[in-house]
C-alpha cells in the first residue's frame, strides 16, 4: 500500500459517508479496533509536496497504517496499530526534511 493509497483511506474514514456517497463504507475499517489515531504538528510544510514527503516518510514506520498531513495546519494525522515511539516518527519527520514540534 502506498503513502497516497494510505492518505485517501484516512480521507474516507474521516467522513460519515463514503466516496460512493453512502454513509457505512470501508473507510471505517481504517480506525477500526486496536487503531490509535495521533496528530503531531510539524514545522516547515508549505504544499502538496511537502504532505507528500512527511506522509511517505512517516508511512514507512512499522504499525503505521494511514498518515495525512496537511500543510495548511502543520497537522499530520496518523493511524497506526499501537502507540509509536515518538523518536521513530522525529526521525522519519526529518529524513522528509522537516521539523517535528510534537503532539498537535
């Protein structure tokens, strides 16, 4: 699964209603049980590319299964299937070439 497959299901899932328009999709599925949903604010996020660094970087930390980040807000909203060691994701953060400040 790709950082944009990842983004778009965290998309869905944050909607009552689906892409198709109904309002019981799958995007349910994505903060299902056992999913721990953090936001972190990150530093320096000005574009679509930006998101897309931080969300790649980030979606390859193992337990991760959704990442959106939005430049706008310095938001990155992350599902994952346990806590994440915060260490990992200000690694991950700066390997996108960007600056962690914490939980948002």
């Amino acid at each position: 699964m790709t950082a944009e497959t990842k983004t778009e299901s965290l998309e869905a899932a944050g909607s009552c209603c689906s892409p198709s328009g109904s309002c019981h999709g799958g995007g349910a599925a994505a903060d299902g049980p056992g999913s721990l949903t953090t936001v972190y604010e990150v530093k320096g996020m000005t574009c679509g590319h930006c998101e897309g660094a931080v969300s790649s970087e980030i979606s390859e930390i193992l337990g991760v299964t959704s990442v959106k980040a939005v430049a706008s807000t310095g938001q990155v909203t992350v599902i994952s299937d346990a806590p994440l060691d915060e260490s990992a994701v200000r690694a991950a953060v700066d390997e996108a070439g960007y600056e962690l400040v914490g939980r948002a």
